[in-house]
C-alpha cells in the first residue's frame, strides 16, 4: 500500500484516539497489535497466490525467531518463558490466525490485500516455525549459543541476498507459481514485494550481533516484535536501535496522551514531510526528475544536468519526506524516532554529507562492518598499513550500503564510488589539516574555499546518482559521459 494520503490520515487518526483513549499498559498492547496488523494492511497486492499475506507472516515469524534467539534462557529450562511473553506470543498468533479469517470476508473488507490461504495451511507454517524454534533451543546455553546467533545472521543474510537478487529471485518466484497452478513463464521479482524487509532484516541482525557482544538489553517479546515492525517505520525507516525505542516503549503507560506540545511537533512534522513528499517530490517527478526512459532519449548535456538535479532533489525530498511522516506519527504515539536527514546537501564534504543522509543507515553500516573489519585487520600479522585498513573499511561499508538496495552491478558500483570518495576525502583532510587550520585567519579565503568544498561534495554525490538511478550499468556510464559532452 505504501504511505499514500489516505495511508498517512488512518495513521494519524489511529494515533490521536491511541493518545486520547488508551492508558496505562493498554497503549502498549494497542501499540503491539496496531503494528502487527499494519505489517499486513501495508503489504501492497502480489501477483502470486497467497504471497501477500505469507510474506507478512514471514516477516512476524523471523521477527519472533529473532527474539527467541536473543532472549537469556534459563540454562536449566530454556524453553521457559515468562507470563507475559507468553500473552504476546498468544496475541502474535492469535493476530496472525485472525488476520487468516479474513479469507471468509468480502474483499472490501479485508485487511489483507488479497484472500489469505485456508487455515489449515496458516497452522502448518505457524507449527513448522514453533518446531524449528523448539530444536534449537538447545543450542541457546553455553558456548553454542554465539554459533547459533551467528547462524541466525547468516540466515538473515541468505534470504536477503535471494530476495534482492533478480537471477535468485526469479527462479524462487517461478516455484512458487508452480505450486499455486499460475503461469510460471510470467514469474518475475516483482513477484515478491516483501515490504520492509530490507528494514526488518537490518534490525534484527543489530540484535543478533548485540547479543553476540553483550550489548543487547533484555527486551520481551511483546517490546522485540514492536520494535522491529513499529509500524511509522515499517516502509523507510529510520532503523533505530533496541536500547532506544524501548526506553521510549517502556515509558508509555507513564506519558500524558493529550500533551499539546507533543502533538502540535509531531503534526508539523508530519505537514512538512507531506509537503516535501507530496508537493515538491512529486512535481519534480512530473518529467523534471532523470529516469531511465529520459536518460535514453536526452542527449543534450545541459539537460541531461538539469534532469539529474531534478533526481537528486525529487530523492531528497522523497525520502526525507517519508522520515518527517514516520517521526512526526511516532511522536504523536509517544515515540522519538532519531533523525535521518541534516541538510545533506549542504555538506563541505563527502565525510558529512554521509553523516547527515539516512544518518541509520550510515550508523549502522558503520557500527557493524567499518570498525569490526577494521579491529579484524588492526589484529592480523603481520598488520596492513593504515591506509589499507581504512580503504577496505570504507569500501565494504559503502559495498554494504549499495548492495542493501539492492544485488546489483548498479549500486556496487554506486557504493564503491562513494567509498572512494570517503577514501580520497580521508588521505586529503589528513594531509592538509594543518593548512586547514591556519584558514582560520584568512576568512576570506575559508569562505571561498568552503563554497568550492561544498560545489565539489554536491556535484560528487549527485553524480554518484547516475550509478544509483540506472539499473543498466552500461546505459549509465553512457548518461555519465554525455553529461560531459562525451559520446552522441
């Protein structure tokens, strides 16, 4: 479904009644339930039978395997578990068999996007996932446990890679329709939206690796589900962290619903990001943003420019769009999501502007692949040069970056040009930091040279846009050469 107007008002009519109504624990569990369900409301319709309500279910049962995996077992009875993660369990299944009946309702009235499977088939995906979990319980005491958080990762990992795979995904969907009797020549990635699994995927594995070093607060499973499927940031984010939004998820039975301070922020930004998103992206999308259909037929360099810098706003405004949306209805909700977006574009260098766009994802890709890469070879030897160490840190974090969007040549190529770019950023501001410095008493000369940073840094990453826009790797470097007069 997408955040769309009408998706953007139940959220905020949803939220006014939850700040007004509920009380004391309920909100917690209104919270858990809305999210559950909204994980579903919000799966747009998939071509093949039943894949958009499986997939939703996917998501809720890898959410739970997450938690079962992080959570401190009793050695002596691991399978324990305390009342209330048992009353979330029963509302976790309960929500997901309900949502299931919603196959016996006329299709304006349902929930899901399409006619769910029968029950019996709910219950074997419900039993195989509790069957699964109950053999490798085991493997949570003792020195198998970092084995089986790391398996969990690899998991995690491997089904990310098939869904964002166009040559594994493809396949998977073809199966897929040869078992529900539809046309298999026609299967195509497209098959498989899995909403916001790019998003789940990434806080779970920030849990697995939290308990793996001893980082992770206990959560329960009511606060793990609500944390990795909270629904304003379901769709894009931002990826906040486990310690923070349960801070926040623990103080809601505590916080004033009508608080005017609180709602008055969080409805301004919501207006901004609709005006962002609404007005000023969708214009630009209106043939003033480069797509690949204009990158084919423009040959003019000045406006093959103006048409990129169309892109690198309508993105902009698109997706900080979307942040102000999801921030200002989980403020309404009593929840402070961190910021995403700093003025990006108004960053000196490569370094800040990294620092400032989807700052989550930046952190995340920083906290979990730069510095363990980095201890990794600071303790190999004979040990790499220094510079070595922060090239290969900065490559495999924007290698991250890129392919998190997707499994293609396009973003590996988009993120080894922006982890160049850190690189070069780095080996220049070593060198001339002390030159730098002494700009201090030339403010003259520190105001020219700031604006030429930030002339550089602007035209470096809307470039970078070009290798991130078109899917075809050949038909972008061509784009990038006629943006210089190169080639007809």
């Amino acid at each position: 479904m997408g955040l769309g107007l009408e998706t953007i008002l139940v959220f905020v009519v949803f939220a006014l009644l939850y700040a007004g109504l509920a009380r004391g624990r309920a909100r917690n569990w209104l919270l858990f339930a809305a999210s559950v369900v909204a994980v579903y409301w919000l799966q747009p319709w998939l071509p093949i039978r039943y894949a958009d309500f499986l997939l939703p279910t996917f998501t809720l049962l890898l959410t739970a395997g997450g938690w079962w995996l992080t959570r401190r077992p009793d050695p002596a009875r691991p399978w324990r578990l305390e009342r209330e993660d048992w009353l979330a369990l029963a509302a976790l299944v309960g929500l997901i068999f309900l949502l299931g009946m919603n196959r016996f309702l006329a299709p304006d009235w349902r929930l899901t996007p399409s006619r769910p499977p029968a029950p019996g088939l709910i219950l074997a995906v419900l039993a195989l996932t509790g069957l699964i979990l109950a053999a490798i319980t085991p493997l949570l005491v003792g020195a198998r446990r970092w084995w089986a958080l790391t398996g969990g990762i690899l998991a995690i990992v491997g089904v990310f890679v098939v869904m964002k795979t166009p040559g594994l995904a493809q396949p998977l969907a073809a199966w897929w329709r040869s078992h529900t009797g539809q046309n298999v020549a026609i299967a195509s990635p497209a098959d498989l939206g899995w909403l916001g699994f790019s998003y789940v995927s990434f806080r779970i594995i920030h849990t697995l690796r939290d308990r793996q070093t001893g980082l992770l607060p206990d959560l329960s499973l009511q606060e793990y589900v609500a944390y990795v499927v909270f629904f304003p940031a379901f769709i894009a984010g931002p990826i906040d962290r486990a310690e923070r939004f349960q801070k926040d998820w623990r103080a809601l039975p505590g916080l004033r619903g009508l608080d005017a301070a609180r709602l008055s922020q969080g409805g301004a930004r919501i207006l901004t990001g609709m005006f962002k998103k609404f007005v000023i992206a969708d214009t630009l999308a209106m043939g003033m943003a480069l797509t690949p259909e204009l990158a084919q037929q423009s040959h003019n360099s000045l406006a093959l420019w103006a048409l990129l810098y169309g892109y690198a706003f309508r993105l902009y405004f698109d997706f900080a769009g979307y942040t102000d949306i999801a921030i200002g209805v989980a403020l309404l909700l009593g929840v402070r999501l961190p910021e995403n977006f700093q003025r990006p574009y108004l960053k000196t260098n490569i370094t800040t502007f990294w620092q400032s766009w989807h700052i989550t994802l930046s952190d995340w890709a920083r906290f979990y692949i730069f510095s363990p890469l980095s201890r990794t070879l600071l303790r190999r030897k004979p040990r790499p040069s220094q510079k070595l160490i922060i090239f290969l840190g900065l490559m495999a974090t924007m290698l991250t970056i890129g392919l998190w969007h997707g499994v293609a040549w396009s973003f590996v190529i988009w993120g080894g040009w922006h982890g160049l770019g850190l690189f070069i950023h780095k080996v220049w501001s070593d060198r001339t930091r002390k030159w730098y410095r002494g700009l201090k008493d030339h403010p003259h000369q520190k105001r020219a040279w700031t604006l030429l940073a930030w002339f550089i840094t602007f035209q470096f990453v809307v470039l970078g846009w070009v290798w991130f826009l078109l899917p075809d790797p050949a038909l972008a470097a061509r784009t990038f050469l006629r943006l210089f007069g190169v080639g007809g």
